[in-house]
C-alpha cells in the first residue's frame, strides 16, 4: 500500500538527498501513520469495552498516542525542511532530532502513565470477559503494527531520519506489548486466572523500554556524537585518491541535520609541486566529497618537505618513538628548524578523544622522550585532540 502511495505521491523518490524528497517521505508517513493508528485505537478500545480489559485499553491509547506522535514527526518534517535563512544559515535540519525527541519523551510519559494504571488493577482486580472478537481484533492489530515497524524502519533507513527510526522503535514495540495483551487473555481462558493487571505492567515496561532507546538514539547526534567510522575512512579515502593529497589529518563532522553535513580537513601536499596545480585537486576533492556523500568539504591545505630524506627519516623515528607515549598517537605539520646549539623539532600531536592524560601534561612527556632520545633536539608540540 505504502509502495502504491509512493508512486503516486512522490516524484523522484529515489533523490533523498533533496529535501523537498525527505519532507514528502516525512509527510505521506506520517500522515499514513496517523489513519492506522487512529483506526487501531478505535478497534482495541471498542475490543477493551467488550472485555473490560485494563491492558487493552491501555494498548488502545498507546496507539492513540502514537497517532500524537505522527502529527509532531508531520510537524518536524515540515520546519526541517525549510529552507536556511540569516538567522539560521545552517538550515533547520537538528529540528527533526527535536521531534524524535518529544516523540520518546511522550513514549515514556505514556509509559509511566499506563504502569500507574496497571498497578491498580493488580491491587483492585476486575473480572475480564474473554471473548473471540476482541483477540480478533488484537491479532490484526499486531499484523498492522509489525507492517508500520518494516515500512517506518525502512524508510527512515532510506532517508537517514532519526524520528522515523524512533517511530519503527516504538511500533515494534506496540507489537510486542499487543503480543503480551493477546497471551494474557489466552491465559484467563484457559486457565481461570485474571493476569490482566500484570500484563498492562508489561505493555508499560516494553513502552518505557522503547522510549528510552529511542531517546537515546535521538539525543545523541543533538549532543554532537562521534561520526559513522566507515564513512570517516570513506571520505579519507576519496581524498587520497587524488595523488596531489599525500596525507590528511584534522579530520573533523559536524551534523546540522539529515542532509545538512560538513566536514573540514587538512591535506597535506608536497611543497614543491605547483601552487595552482595543489589549489585545483583539492578543489576537486571538495567537489568529488560534496556529489558523493552530499556532505559539504573544506579542505585546508598543508604543504610539506618531501624531497628531505634527513627530516623524513627523523620524523619517522619520533613518530615510533612517540608510541611509547600513547599507542595510537600520531603527528603531523612535522618541521626541522636548525640552529647552532640545538634543532627545534617542530609538530601537531594528535590523540585519541579519550586520552587521560592533560595537554600541558602531554606537551612535557613528549619534550623530555625526544630530548632524552635526540639531546641535540628540542619538541616544540601543539597537542590536537581527535574528532573521529
């Protein structure tokens, strides 16, 4: 159905890279989110009516939230897409994090709110009335639920959207929590034994469950996460390509949204080569970053000594010796400047984000290692924290 609706209402729909893509993705899911959920309440209310059930009537408006929950994901999608203004150069992307966001608070409101009413069904229990139309209705409700958990996971797989893979999170969820209602009254037909009020504690565990991953999820790219690695090695890769790079490092990402990437480099190149021919390939190396990953790139150009056997035979023995110092320390900017006393070895340090250790703390380790090694030298160290 969701493939039919597709093709009717949205032209291009394999370009989700545009944003007037994205924002019709957005809309005509959210919107069929809605109709769905809306015509779930209904059933399982009407099915809660009949039985008297607690835990269905809480299912029952755990898809009338959902339903809340489509419209403010509607809502995201439409300011996401807008188009960046003075105010906000960088677009309005990080506007559908923020509804992915209230959308897992509401989850875990909900969450708490029907755990609330459970317990009191379990302190003051009510007769259920088991009957073969409302388990009708909760078996096509969990046949329903588990289709808007594939098409919702997805799609927002396609579209790289957060809100809609915490809208997947939480149909599966309903599906699970669906499940437990249907077993409860299995077992009350069964076996003469009221469980209802368990089961509604159950259905309001997985709800808060959810809710907490998909806020998680949703909180975490707002918070400025680390960047996806294999993308990090992708892009390093891409630049590499062109030979005129014969190294990079100050990689760092910054996400403004689905769509809305930067990143900024340092390309080293050899300071010999000609100035306007190195301008061009890493211009090209923008371009080519841009067009394939639909990630804006500026690239910093760092010219080196190439053609110094003396400064790249140093420069590779205190970058082994630096291992001694963190394992997965590296340098770059690397220069000799010579004088006649001693020779300032001059370098960026870069180390892992997780380091321990204190930059000034970090500076004097390195200064006394390659003083102690080389005691003509001197270490003058920028230390460089890593991004990625």
């Amino acid at each position: 159905m969701l493939k039919l609706l597709t093709r009717l209402f949205i032209k291009d729909s394999e370009n989700v890279t545009d944003a007037g893509v994205r924002r019709a993705y957005g809309t005509l899911c959210s919107v069929y989110g809605i109709f769905l959920n809306i015509l779930l309440f209904a059933g399982k209310y009407f099915a809660g009516l009949l039985s008297g059930s607690v835990a269905i009537v809480a299912d029952a408006f755990n898809n009338l939230s959902d339903a809340g929950s489509s419209v403010i994901t509607l809502l995201g999608f439409a300011i996401a897409g807008k188009k960046p203004d003075l105010d906000h150069p960088f677009g309005h992307g990080r506007v559908e994090y923020l509804a992915g966001l209230l959308l897992s608070a509401m989850i875990i409101a909900m969450g708490f709110e029907l755990g609330k009413n459970s317990l009191l069904k379990i302190l003051h229990p009510e007769p259920v009335n088991v009957g073969l139309l409302p388990a009708v209705i909760l078996l096509a409700s969990i046949g329903v639920k588990f289709y808007m958990c594939l098409y919702n996971k997805a799609v927002g797989k396609k579209i790289n959207s957060a809100a809609m893979q915490a809208t997947a999170t939480d149909s599966l969820s309903d599906t699970i929590a669906t499940t437990v209602v249907l077993l409860s009254m299995g077992i009350a037909w069964l076996f003469q034994v009221n469980v209802d009020g368990w089961a509604g504690l159950l259905v309001a565990a997985f709800i808060i469950f959810a809710g907490y991953n998909a806020l998680r999820d949703t909180l975490s790219p707002l918070l400025g996460q680390a960047p996806d690695p294999e993308l990090v090695k992708e892009i390093e890769q891409t630049a590499l390509s062109h030979p005129e790079i014969v190294g990079i490092h100050d990689l760092i990402m910054h996400d403004y949204g689905p769509g809305r990437g930067f990143v900024s480099l340092h390309a080293e190149v050899k300071g010999c080569g000609d100035i306007f021919a190195l301008h061009d390939a890493v211009d090209q190396a923008e371009r080519e970053i841009r067009e394939k990953f639909g990630i804006l790139a500026t690239i910093h150009m760092d010219p080196i000594d190439c053609d110094n056997e003396q400064l790249a035979t140093l420069r590779q023995a205190v970058a082994e010796k630096l291992l001694e110092v963190d394992p997965e320390i590296r340098i770059h900017d690397f220069r000799m400047v010579p004088g006649p006393t001693h020779t300032n070895l001059i370098f960026d340090a870069l180390v892992p984000a997780n380091c321990r250790t204190g930059d000034q703390e970090l500076q004097k380790q390195i200064a006394a290692l390659v003083h102690e090694t080389w005691p003509s030298c001197y270490a003058v160290v920028d230390i460089d924290r890593s991004f990625v």
